[in-house]
C-alpha cells in the first residue's frame, strides 16, 4: 500500500498539479498559451497549489488524482485562448477548496 501511495504521490507531482514545464511547451496548444502569459501562468500555479492542498487533505487521493486528469483533459485542454484558461484555473482552484 505504500508504494501505491507513492507512486500516486509521484504521479500527482509529476502530471498533475499542474505547473506546466515551459522549458519544453507545446507550441500549438494550451500549454504555450500558459507558457507565453503571465496572468494565465500564475493562475495554473494558484490552481497547483490548491491541488497541492486538497491532495494533502483528502483521504481518496486516487479519485482526486483521476478527476484532476480528467479536468485537464476536458476543461483546460480544450481552451484555445487566454479567457479561457484564466476561467478553467480560476474554476477549478474554486472546486479544489472544498476537498
């Protein structure tokens, strides 16, 4: 059980929480539109951070790391401008304070 937890904590670090790697951003899509703004890069690492948290309290981290992905997918990827992404962040952050 506790490699699983692990693993989990890794993954959750890793994929995520958000915080996207702009050494290496996809050109084309949400993640250089998070790379390349400023308001839309703070609010990915206020919506991590707020991740960061509800994994620290929830006791179905699994479930939160799953739904995370899950939002990424559906919500933040499917943005294609700067509105977008700051309503996805801010909504989801919003969400994740009720863990």
């Amino acid at each position: 059980m506790k490699s699983i937890l692990f693993v989990c904590t890794l993954v959750a670090n890793a994929c995520v929480w958000g915080a996207v790697n702009c050494s290496k951003p996809d050109k084309s899509g949400v993640e250089w539109l998070i790379c390349t703004n400023d308001r839309v890069s703070t609010a990915d690492e206020i919506m991590s951070m707020a991740f960061r948290d509800a994994f620290n309290r929830t006791s179905d981290k699994e479930a939160l790391i799953r739904e995370q992905e899950e939002w990424r997918k559906n919500v933040r990827d499917a943005c294609n401008d700067v509105p977008c992404l700051l309503r996805a962040f801010e909504r989801r952050a919003s969400e994740l304070e009720t863990y």
